[in-house]
C-alpha cells in the first residue's frame, strides 16, 4: 500500500494556475503524491516538467512523490 491515500494528477493545458505555484500549497495542507501525467510533452520534457515541479516544492516535503 503506497503512504497515500489520494494523488493529484497533472495537467498543465487544462489548470488555471501554475503548478509551481499550487503545489508546494497543497503539499503544504497534505498532499503525498503527483502523477506528471502531460500527454503533449515527449519524454525528455516530462522529465524537465516534473523536475521544475519538484524544486518549486523545494526542500519541505522530502517524502513527496512523483509518477
């Protein structure tokens, strides 16, 4: 059983805000996991997508994960 319960799955086309803005929020009020889920990116730039996600969640959250 993974150390979650729920997970967000991305999808920057269709947000309204920035990620890098929203997420260090809701890792902030509980949220474990993301799954980088964006369908237009190849695999190179989902790659560089979520590594620019997991620095704007920064340092706080050691035990977050991605997928």
């Amino acid at each position: 059983m993974p150390p979650f319960r729920f997970y967000l799955i991305s999808d920057r086309r269709n947000a309204r805000h920035d990620a890098r803005v929203w997420l260090p929020r809701l890792a902030a009020a509980g949220l474990r996991a993301l799954q980088v889920r964006e369908k237009d990116l190849s695999p190179a730039e989902c790659f560089a997508y979520a590594r620019e996600l997991r620095d704007a969640l920064g340092e706080a959250h050691p035990g977050f994960a991605f997928f």
